[in-house]
C-alpha cells in the first residue's frame, strides 16, 4: 500500500518513463490492475499503464470495460486528468467488434452526465459521443427511437447499475443530449443540434477539445466583435410604443 500522493506520481510517468526500459513489464501487471481498482484519480492514471499491457503485452482483463464505464462519475468532467482520461476511453472505445450493448451503455451514461457537466467538457463530449455512433451504427438507436420518456422515473435504463450488460441502455433513448440543444451555451446547443442531423462518416478530431478550459471559452467571447441586433423595424415613439399600439389607444401621458 503506498500514500495517495506517491501513487499519482508513480502511475504518471510509468507509462513512459519506467515500462519502455524494462526487460519484463509485464511484471508491472498486479501493481496495476490494482491501483486500477483503487479509484478515482488514481484509476484514471493507471489507464495509462494498463493500456500499454494489452496493446503491447497481450495482457487479458476480463472486467475491464466493467471498470472504466463505473469509473464515469459527474467528476469525470472536472478532474485534472480529465483529456488523458477521454484520449485513452476514446481508444479503448475504437474497436468495431465491441458489442453494441457495452458501447450504449457508455453513450447512455456520457449523455446523462453530460446535464451537469460545464461547457468545456460539452464542447469535447459531444463529437466524443457522435464519434462512437459512427463506429458503432446499432447504436443509432438510441437517436432515432421516436417519442422519449415523459420523464426520468420512465426511462429504461438504469443509472445504477454498475453490469454495463444489466443498465439496458440500448432500450433508451438520447433524450439527454436533445435538452442540450437548449443549451445556455450557443456552441453547445450547435453542436448537439448535429446528433438530429445525418452524421457524415469522417469522424471528428476531438484532440484539439480535451484540453479545453474555462478560460479559453470566456476569453473567446470576449475578444468578439459586438454586431448591432435590429431589435424593432419600426422606431418606438413614446412610452407606450408604436403609433397603433393597443396600449397607447387606452393609457396617456398628462
């Protein structure tokens, strides 16, 4: 057992700074698979590591898409290591053969967290999640099933449920992502309006949007230009508004 702090500064130069130089890193495997299980911010940087092991080392873990779909939590979108989180999901997301209920699940759950999220984090999961419909048509289910749940106590699928297999996601529907579209935010509501819309088969670049902050967004509405809006095509005159209006036919001024 190791203190909290040494765990996240082993686990964030591991993968590239420890494993490349070792003649078996596949003993590596246990410490791991068990600061996998730990949680938090300490199973975010072990991703790292452990992608390593089974892209390169054929390394064979049953429940790991079990793990990483409980490891979305409303946290996921404010922690620090957030991009290496949503990189490393992205390529553990980008096989083909994943079945359809396991990719609906992750979809299903992004989307329903996605309501509390900040903009930031909308603006990168969005093209995140219309990236796995591309990859995954079964999935597009979940977009063009008519009529949503009323309410939330109607929908299927089950928050949760911690089986990916058990939340019935692919008998949902994305009723989340169509409230975004009346999002505060115009850049949000714009880019979930494209889940309404025929996707196109290249798929988005999302590595310049992991990184995205708070700041960069407001700094960007700030330096924009201000464009006069005509409000009125006819100059109010008064008070009580235009000539004909029905309030100044009924009230004066003395």
């Amino acid at each position: 057992q190791l203190p909290t702090g040494l765990y996240k500064k082993v686990l964030v130069i591991l993968h590239d700074s420890v494993l490349p130089y070792m003649n078996e890193p596949t003993l590596m495997m246990d410490f791991l698979t068990v600061a996998y299980g730990i949680g938090g911010a300490i199973s975010l940087l072990a991703l790292n590591g452990l992608f390593i092991l089974i892209h390169q080392h054929n390394l064979e873990y049953p429940d790991f898409y079990k793990k990483l779909y409980n490891l979305l939590d409303p946290s996921i979108y404010h922690v620090k290591y957030r991009a290496r989180f949503f990189h490393l999901t992205d390529l553990f997301l980008s096989s083909s053969h994943l079945p359809a209920y396991l990719v609906a699940a992750f979809i299903k759950r992004l989307s329903r967290l996605a309501l509390t999220a900040p903009p930031e984090a909308l603006l990168m999961i969005i093209p995140f999640i219309c990236n796995l419909f591309r990859r995954h048509p079964a999935c597009r289910v979940l977009v063009h099933r008519p009529g949503g749940p009323a309410d939330m106590s109607e929908d299927p699928y089950v928050m949760e449920e911690e089986e990916p297999s058990e939340s019935r996601a692919l008998e949902s529907s994305l009723w989340e992502v169509q409230s975004l579209q009346n999002h505060y935010y115009p850049d949000v509501a714009k880019a979930a309006a494209v889940l309404s819309q025929s996707l196109s088969e290249m798929e988005d670049d999302i590595s310049g949007l992991l990184e995205l902050s708070a700041y960069e967004l407001f700094d960007k509405e700030v330096k924009k230009k201000a464009v006069d809006v005509p409000l009125e095509f006819e100059q109010v005159r008064g008070l009580f508004g235009k000539k004909n209006d029905i309030s100044a036919e009924h009230f004066s001024l003395d």
